[in-house]
C-alpha cells in the first residue's frame, strides 16, 4: 500500500510504502504546514492531507492534536542554533534569543503556544540547560538564572507574536505599522542584559 502526497509547489511528491512512515516524519511534515498554512491549521486531518496518508496513519505514531502540537513546537525550539562557546556570556545570550526570533517568525503561531509551560520535551530542556549553562559560567546563581529565562522568554514570545500580528493586519485601516521591529527586539535585549550585569553573585571561571 502506497501513499502519495501532492506538493503545491510543484516539487517531486513522497510516496510513503506501508510502514515506512515514522514520528519524524509526521512531525516535519508538521512543520511544513505551520511554515505555509500557521499553527492554528494544524490538525490530524491537515496532516494527513501534507502527508498523503489516511489520518489513522499519522494516529499510529501521534496519540492525538495536543501531542502533534506540542512535538511541532518543541521541533521549532530544534532549530534554534547555539552560539559558539567562545564569546562572552553577554554576546552568547543575545546571539541565542535573536536567533530565536528568526526561528519563530518562521511558524506563525508557535510563540503563542510556546507561552504555555511544557516540561520534558527535548528542546525546550535542551535550550534551558544550554542558557543556565551561559549564565552559570558567567557568575549567576540558579534563581537568578532561571528567572533570567522567564524574563527573556516574555520578551521573544511577546515580541514575535506582536510582530505576526502586525503582518496580519497590514493594509486594514488605522493598523499600526513598524519598520524597526528588529531593531527594537535588540534594544529590549541589551536593556536586559545591561540589567543582569550587576546580579552576579561569584566571579566568573576564567576561560
């Protein structure tokens, strides 16, 4: 038994053999559709239709939408790329959440999702760890580390998701527009950073 899915853009189409299809699959294709249609065009049977498969398929390897829609996210969270490890803690934070910003621009509605807590997902553990690690080194304690994160992460999530709304509404009548989103999202991050500079309990290691 074959699947085939049509591909819009006029690329070569997959076709899936029966037991070919795995979680990561489903989950890319996932992607696809948040990249082209949004987050909330996400659902077990839009999936199916990206994949060229029955939807019943897709259920084998996801239990159900909340679990499509938290993998989805936390894939998104995956292509946030790290900085590399020899630049100042203040240049490695501010390299990361730009980065960030970049990633979730990309998949409309993820950031909103994202602001709900989800615990024990790769990514969102894998990011975590990688910003206590930049401020662990740096001379911040745990408390300060994690709210540091919390604080950060309003900021992205409330700058992208600001940013996509403004996209959406342009053109309608007295919507506000800005040419200089990126360059305010800087701003907010340098505010803050400039802000944690004093909160260091320990020195840092040397290098």
């Amino acid at each position: 038994m074959m699947a085939q899915r049509t591909d819009p853009e006029g690329a070569e189409a997959r076709t899936w053999r029966y037991g070919e299809l795995t979680r990561d699959d489903v989950v890319a294709a996932g992607l696809r559709l948040t990249r082209r249609s949004g987050f909330a065009k996400l659902s077990m049977r839009n999936l199916a239709a990206e994949l060229g498969s029955p939807s019943m398929n897709a259920y084998y390897y996801i239990s159900d939408k909340q679990q499509l829609v938290d993998l989805v996210g936390d894939a998104v969270l995956g292509e946030v790329a790290f900085p590399p490890a020899g630049l100042s803690w203040e240049r490695r934070l501010t390299l990361l959440f730009e980065g960030g910003r970049e990633v979730l621009l990309r998949y409309p509605g993820v950031a909103q999702h994202l602001l709900r807590r989800m615990e024990g997902l790769p990514n969102e553990t894998r990011l975590y760890r990688a910003i206590t690690e930049i401020l662990g080194a740096a001379g911040f304690d745990r408390e300060v580390s994690d709210r540091t994160q919390r604080v950060f992460a309003y900021l992205l999530f409330g700058a992208v998701t600001s940013e996509l709304a403004t996209m959406e509404a342009a053109g309608q009548r007295a919507a506000m527009t800005f040419s200089d989103d990126e360059e305010v999202f800087k701003f907010g991050l340098g505010l803050l950073v400039d802000g944690l500079r004093p909160l260091r309990s320990s020195t840092p290691p040397p290098l």
